[in-house]
C-alpha cells in the first residue's frame, strides 16, 4: 500500500515538472545550438536538431501536454 502511494506522489510530481520546466538541453549539441565539424573543428552550423536553440522538448512534455515546439511555451488551445 505504501508503495502504490510512493509511486503515486513520484508520477504526479514528474507531471507537475514538465508543465514548470518543459525543455531540456539537446544532448546533439550539448545544448550550444552549434554543431562543430569534423575535419575543420573550428568550423560550425547550426544545430539540426534543436535548429540552433540548444533546448529539446522533454519526453514528457510531449506525452503529457502536447509538446511546445522546442520553445518552452505552451500553444493557447
């Protein structure tokens, strides 16, 4: 019984925390928004993951409130 309680509070608290922080840093990139080359390292683009903003939406921002363009801000529904 404890344990259904436990795992209860931890997944309602993982919700609650994709609402507040719905970006995570983009793990391509090492949340630069460069990407550096390979044979000229001081060459770099954008990165084509997060197009050049360094912030990835987390899994469950996407699963739970459908997700915010890698912008951090939710759309008006």
């Amino acid at each position: 019984m404890v344990a259904v309680f436990v795992i209860a509070i931890v997944a309602v608290s993982y919700i609650v925390s994709t609402r507040i922080h719905p970006l995570r840093g983009c793990p391509t990139c090492n949340a630069t928004g460069r990407h550096f080359g390979s044979v000229y390292k001081t060459g770099h683009r954008r990165c084509r993951r997060c197009a050049g903003s360094g912030r990835k939406d987390r899994v469950g921002t996407k699963v739970f409130w459908g997700g915010t363009n890698n912008t951090g801000i939710f759309p008006k529904k």
